[in-house]
C-alpha cells in the first residue's frame, strides 16, 4: 500500500533515535523521546490551501525537522509513519 499525500500535507519516516545519551548513559524505550528529525518519503501537490496558494518546499529524499506536537501518526503494512503539513515542518538538514 502507498501513501498519497493530498494539497500541503508531507509523509515522513522517523529516523531512530539513538539508543544512548553523549556520556554514555543506555536509554530504554519508555524514556526515549519521538524523533523529531526524519526522512521525506511523499510530497503533496501544495495548491490553494485555506485561500492561500501553498508552493511545496521540500522534495522526496529531504531529512527534515518537524514540530514535536505536529502530525498525525498512522501505520501503514506494520511500518510506522507520520503525516504532516508544510507549514509544521522548521527545517532541512543538510
């Protein structure tokens, strides 16, 4: 199954989070927080949104930082996906 996005909305995948902290210290899975960065995996059409024309910003393939609130969670064939829209997404990592 596939994943279209409709008008200003943006697939993403999270990307793992690392399982331990910069001094070493192991996180277990309760204490680890959402990823917030993660890979562009489908890409609206952008169009007229709320009566504003809405050019899409990022491209398939972009790893990018979204606001941590932001989205919808969805699971789709077992994996894990996130379903947002442009204006919720801050930045690309280059």
């Amino acid at each position: 199954m596939k994943i279209k996005p409709l008008a200003d909305r943006v697939v993403v995948k999270s990307v793992e989070a690392e399982e331990t902290t910069k001094s070493g210290i192991i996180l277990t899975g309760s204490a680890k927080e959402k990823p917030q960065m993660s890979e562009v995996l489908a890409v609206g059409p952008g169009g007229m949104v709320d009566g504003k024309e809405v050019t899409m910003n990022v491209k398939v393939g972009d790893k990018v930082i979204y606001s941590k609130y932001a989205g919808t969670d969805v699971k789709v064939d077992g994996e894990e996906y996130v379903i947002v829209r442009q204006a919720d997404i801050l930045a690309v990592v280059e």
